[in-house]
C-alpha cells in the first residue's frame, strides 16, 4: 500500500509547478524587457539601422523563448546577457548641447553675477503672430538683485487637466521682469511626446525670456489655459530661487542632461531649485501631476488663502490680449 500524506506534493507535480513559476519568471521579465527594448530603439536607433536591429531584438526573445523550453537555465543565461547589452547600450548615449534645435530653443541661457547685477546671457524677445509665424530676438538683459521683489508661478494647461507646464516668472522694482522656464530641447522637426521623454528623446532647456513671449505663445498663438500665481516668498527667499535657477542654466550649458519625463521635467526641477530655498519643501504627488500644483501651493500657503480655492483659480486664468492695448505684463494682471 503507498504510503501518502495529506497535502504533500509528489516529486512530479513539484517539478511542474517549479517550471510553471519559471515560466512565469521569465514572462515578468522577458515581455516588458523586450517590449523596452524596442520602444528605445524607435527612438534611439540611427534610422537606417533601426527596422533591422528591432527584428534583432524581437527575434533574440523569440530565440529565449525557444531555448527555455530545453534548457530554462541557458535561456536565464541568454536574458542576463542581453539585459547588459541593452543596458550598456543605453548607458553610452549621450546627452548633447549641439544639436539642429528648433528656432525657440536655438539658444541656452547662460549668466554672470557681478555684484549686485545680474547679466542674462540670450533672453528671448520673439514676436509671435502664430506658432509658425514668429520674429526671432535674442538680448542681453541686466537686472539688480537688490530690485527683485515678486515671484510668479504661470501654469499652463494644454490637454489632460492633470499636466501643465510651469513657468517662474521674476518682477523688480524698475519694471521689468523675466520669466524663466524649464524645457523640452527639442531639434528641428520634433513635436513633444510623453514616451519619448522616457527615451532620452529630449534634452534639458532653460529658457529666459520677455513675458509677451513666452506667456503670449501659450495663450495666444496656441491657445493654452495660462494661470498666473503670485508666490508668498520672502525677498531672501525670491534672490535665492532667481540665482538657483541661473546656476542650474549656467550647468546646462556645460553639462547637458536629458528631459525625463516623470523624474526631471518642468516641475521637478522646480521641486528641487525650491529645496535649495527651503529644504522644509515637502514632496507630493502634486509635484508629479504638475496640473495640481496651484492645490499644492494653496495648501502650504505659498499662494493666496483668503478665497476658495476654485475662486483663486477661476481668478488667475489670463485671457488673450492680442498684440493691441495696455503693455503685456501689465494687462495680464488686470483685475
């Protein structure tokens, strides 16, 4: 009589369950793996080589899976190889300064502080009829320190409510003011994409420039929801952040990086520059959805309290104002 015990598999049925979570295994890692794989390679891969090295990468996982049904540890051996191949791959692509880049990201900020003036190198003054139709300015600006007064947070929406791109704009005492934001670089031809910004796809851009550029782009030429927030920001806290974010310009323009899209984008950066101010900044899942930032700072106090929140917003949207009327900057903040 066979001697059984209540719930103890036999040597069979372990092995197949063994091989089933093997299987299983692989899956986890041989389908998303691969299916990376492939998406950097329709970003990355030189364009004449790229349909043949994707049918590479697509048959070395039907090879895997072929090679599992024999010998499963071969075929682990086979993924651990190509997963470094991949990787060194990816690791070796670099990011670049010098590429043929579109007409409104041509050029990097740079700056010099001397003293109590600041030199922004290459702010950018176009004149923007449509998004196609534009005259091109670039200028050298000077500003005093000592002048720095405001700090204003632009929001623009274009699409899903959850993503904006965000803009810090820097008001002085004798007028003038800069908006500063952080952007795509993108060359001649590219159009933004989410996944691509996952592919290296993209360099890191900072971007100066004159406020009826750059605000009048989004809410006139392409039709964006623009809002605008001013900051509760002491004046020590307003020359920190302005000169965080020249020293950020001055690395870029050294040492390029990539755009990611989650990781390091318009408002992450700005998430970090501000933990240079004030390492009490706390993180949120606010900064990733960037669309909810104004929540974000409506609930730290950093923007007016005295209203409803839906009030402050519904009241920070900038309407069109043409190229007609009052001065730019001075229209947008009209009651």
């Amino acid at each position: 009589m066979a001697d059984t015990h209540p719930g103890v598999a036999t040597p069979a049925p372990r092995r197949r369950l063994r091989r089933a979570g093997a299987w299983l295994l692989l899956g986890l890692v041989l389908v998303p793996g691969t299916a990376w794989v492939l998406t950097a390679l329709s970003f990355q891969a030189p364009e004449r080589w790229r349909t043949l090295l994707m049918a590479v990468a697509g048959l070395t996982a039907v090879a895997l899976v072929v090679l599992a049904w024999r010998r499963m540890a071969l075929a682990w051996a086979g993924v651990a190889v190509a997963g470094l191949v991949a990787g060194v791959w990816w690791a070796l692509i670099p990011p670049s300064n010098t590429r043929d880049w579109a007409s409104d990201v041509a050029r990097s900020l740079t700056a010099e502080v001397v003293g109590n003036e600041v030199i922004l190198h290459n702010v950018r003054n176009f004149d923007w009829r449509t998004e196609t139709d534009f005259t091109e300015r670039w200028e050298t600006r000077r500003y005093a320190l000592d002048k720095l007064e405001t700090v204003d947070l632009f929001s623009s929406v274009w699409g899903n409510p959850a993503i904006a791109h965000t803009l810090i704009g820097f008001g002085f005492a004798d007028g003038q003011r800069v908006v500063l934001s952080i952007e795509i670089r993108k060359e001649k031809g590219e159009s933004f994409s989410e996944i691509g910004g996952f592919f290296k796809e993209f360099e890191l851009s900072m971007i100066a420039a004159d406020e009826s550029d750059i605000v009048r782009l989004r809410t006139d030429a392409r039709g964006e929801t623009v809002s605008i927030y001013p900051l509760k920001v002491t004046p020590d806290q307003a020359r920190r952040l302005f000169l965080s974010y020249l020293d950020f310009a001055n690395a870029l323009a050294v040492t390029p990086q990539f755009y990611q899209t989650v990781t390091s984008n318009c408002t992450t950066v700005i998430y970090k520059l501000a933990r240079i101010v004030d390492s009490r900044v706390p993180f949120d899942w606010r900064i990733l959805l960037s669309g909810y930032l104004p929540d974000y700072l409506y609930a730290h106090s950093l923007i007016r309290t005295d209203l409803p929140l839906d009030q402050v917003k519904r009241q920070a949207v900038i309407r069109r104002q043409g190229h007609g009327g009052e001065p730019f900057s001075q229209a947008i903040r009209a009651p």
